[in-house]
C-alpha cells in the first residue's frame, strides 16, 4: 500500500501507520509475539502473518479484521508467507515441520508436506514450484499446486555437522539455489 506500513512486533501486536505522518491508524493484538513480517494481497485487502503461538492469520487490511485463521497447535511459525504468483494459495512453515499451502480467501487447507525438521525458511516460489528448506539442510523442491516432491537433496552428511544449521530462506535463478547457513558460508546448489 503507497499510503501504510504494515508492522508486527515481539510484543504481539500488528499495526497500520500512515506513512507521511507516522500516525497509528489501527492495532490488533495476536495471540503471541511474531517474528515473521506480514505479507500483503493488496488485491484481497489481506495481510498474512504466523505467531510464535502457532496461528496463521488473514487479516482484512482495512478494517484489522481476522478473516480467518489456523492452528499448527501451537507450533511456532517463523517463515514469512509465500504467496503463489495466481494469488490463490498462501505457503508457510512451522516448527511441526511441515509446509502448509492454504486458500487465500478462506484459509482451507490445500496440502501440507511434513520435512524430518522445523521450518525456519521463507519458501521461495518460482515457475508454479516452491524451493524449501529445513534447519538441517534439506533442499527440497515442491510443486506449488499439489506439493509433489520433484526434487530434494541432503546438504548435511554427517551428524556431527551440528554447526550448520540452515535458517535463511533460499532464492532461485536459472534452476540454482543461494541460501546461507549458520557455518558462515553461502551455499548454491544446482538442480534440473
């Protein structure tokens, strides 16, 4: 929106603020604190956006109105949601290690894929697929519609490997994949 900011803070809260004049013009309190950023469908008037507690919100932009929401059961969700480029599927991770991939109008569930990890990781959509990441360094590529697995690889081969640990989210170009890790190295795999 060219005339608000969208903000959501550790204390649980999301707000609307007026850009020029810094004014608040709403708050809506959320069940716990949030370290995801809120993802807007200016088209639906609807921001999304997951909480430590584990809920996934749709909330009218207007009026801070929750459209509706749904429960990991209290899993904490740090990846920002993903939207599809037909904007009818919003895609996120938890720490119950799953994918979620709900309708945008009313939260349905469409399809979830359980990962051997939590999900810290923005899903990164592309070409009707979504590159993901768990906090072990499983790469995975999923198709966007139906979560069909086309492609996965196990960047860590040992156990040992403790230190890496994958909590950026990955970005694509022309079938490679760049995503950071905790070991201080930037990582790019290719996939066809």
């Amino acid at each position: 929106n060219e005339q608000f900011i969208y903000v959501s803070t550790l204390g649980g809260n999301l707000f609307k603020i007026n850009k020029k004049s810094g004014e608040i013009i709403w708050k809506l309190e959320l069940d716990k604190s949030t370290f995801t950023s809120p993802i807007l469908n200016a088209f639906l008037k609807a921001i999304f956006i997951g909480t430590c507690g584990g809920t996934f919100y749709s909330i009218d932009m207007e009026q801070s109105i929750i459209n509706w929401r749904f429960s990991t059961l209290g899993q904490p969700i740090f990846s920002n949601a993903c939207l599809d480029n037909e904007e009818s599927n919003v895609i996120f991770g938890s720490h119950d290690c799953f994918i979620y991939c709900l309708d945008q109008k009313s939260g349905i569930l469409q399809w979830k894929v359980c990962f051997n990890n939590k999900i810290y990781a923005t899903s990164f959509y592309f070409n009707q697929n979504l590159a993901c990441l768990d906090v072990n360094g499983n790469f995975t590529i999923l198709n966007s519609k139906n979560g069909k697995r086309l492609f996965e690889k196990k960047l860590l081969s040992d156990k040992n490997e403790k230190n890496k640990l994958f909590f950026s989210s990955p970005l694509v170009y022309q079938n490679i994949a760049y995503f950071g890790c905790r070991d201080n190295y930037l990582y790019c795999l290719k996939f066809e």
